[in-house]
C-alpha cells in the first residue's frame, strides 16, 4: 500500500473507478481510512504526486477526527442508549447492575470481556426484533450475522439473510429497532423506492428521527476499542 512520508506515516489507498475523471481524497469518519480514487488508466505516480499536494488538508483532517478509546475498568459506555460506568464485579457473568457494567475477572480482559457482553445481547435483540418485524410481512428470516461493519449498519440478501452491525446494541433501543424494520422490508421491496418506504413507514412509523440520530450520533459508536 503506498505511503505518505512523513511523521507519521500515512497509507493511501488507492481506488481505480472507470467512472472517475479525476483524482479525489476521502478520508473516512469511521476509521481514518484515507481513499485515493483515480481514472481506471492513470498512472499511480501522479496520483501520489497529487496526494503530496493535499498533505496539509489530509493531516489536518485526520488531526480532527475523535480518537478511539480502549475500553478499561473506569470507562463509561454507552450500552442501549445508557451511559454505563465499567466496574468490577463478582461473579462469573458480566451483568448491568443499577448504572454499571459489572465485569468479573481479570481487569486486564475487562475490554474485551465487555465487547462480547455486548454481541451476545446485539444478537439476543436483533433476533428479537427482526423476526418480529418479518412476521408483520409474512416473511421468515433466514439468518441473522452480526459484523464489526463500518460502511454500514445492516444488510439484507435475497435470500432472507441479514447482516448487522453488533454496535447497535450501543445505541438507543429504538434505532436498533428502527435499523431491524429497515432491513426486514428489503426482504419485500429490495430497493428503496417509494413501496419500500411504505413498508418501512408500516414496520416502523416515525422512523425518520431514528434515521436522524444514526446519521448524528452513529459514528460515535465506532470510537471504543474492545481489546479482543
């Protein structure tokens, strides 16, 4: 992958698109992925001369983006809309206990014993709501996966499978629920033209403020690093 040198170093990667027509930059809010697409026949020299000369703007936005944190003993996490205060706790299970994530164990594995907390409950209400939501059309869900996605926070295939993003157990129960009606009424309309939207507005009236805070407040939840 080629570099910008410098203090640090930063990757680039490169985007051949034969729809481009020019060299553009696009670095991620997500991840701090810095993009170079570039017409399918130009030369890779040019189009790290051009980034050399849009250095100043990509350190400056990497320089503004938040840092992700590692989730410790002492963080405070959000876990379904809920700011959560991690604590030790006896026992063997992590476990919510008033405004505090209880992890037993070695406060080491605290991070990571947090992250799978929260997949395993990002499973239980995601299997929940969306074969609720199929049921409310007729349909049957093939399978439920849960990925680490930052492109996206859910999928759908044609065959009734669906994809989410596990960290939207962190988010307020209602936009996890709004994000399960959204992909189940792919399995009815799988585009999103105006029929898709009225299934949508069947399976989930009102969704248009829960839309509203993923695209404010989502990014947030990519910042916290599990340590697994």
């Amino acid at each position: 992958m080629p570099l910008l040198p410098g203090s640090p170093p930063v990757e680039i990667v490169l985007k051949r698109s034969a729809r481009a027509r020019r060299f553009s930059l696009r670095v991620s809010r997500l991840d701090g992925r810095v993009t170079l697409s570039l017409p399918a026949r130009a030369r890779e020299a040019e189009a790290m001369a051009f980034a050399r000369a849009q250095e100043g703007w990509i350190r400056e936005t990497l320089a503004d983006m938040p840092q992700r944190a590692g989730v410790v003993i002492g963080s405070v996490l959000p876990v379904e809309g809920r700011m959560l205060l991690l604590a030790p706790g006896a026992g063997r299970a992590v476990r919510v206990e008033d405004d505090s994530l209880l992890i037993p164990g070695d406060p080491a594995q605290a991070g990571a014993r947090a992250g799978a907390f929260l997949r395993a409950l990002a499973r239980e209400r995601l299997v929940a709501a969306s074969d609720r939501y199929a049921a409310m059309i007729g349909r049957r869900v093939a399978r439920v996966t849960l990925r680490d996605t930052r492109s996206r926070w859910g999928s759908c295939a044609q065959d009734g499978a669906l994809m989410y993003s596990w960290r939207l157990i962190m988010a307020p129960a209602s936009v996890l629920d709004y994000v399960a009606a959204h992909e189940v009424a792919h399995m009815q309309e799988m585009n999103h033209s105006p029929a898709y939207w009225a299934v949508v507005d069947r399976l989930y009236p009102g969704w248009q403020v829960q839309r509203k805070w993923l695209h404010a407040e989502g990014q947030a939840l990519h910042q916290y690093r599990f340590g697994d």
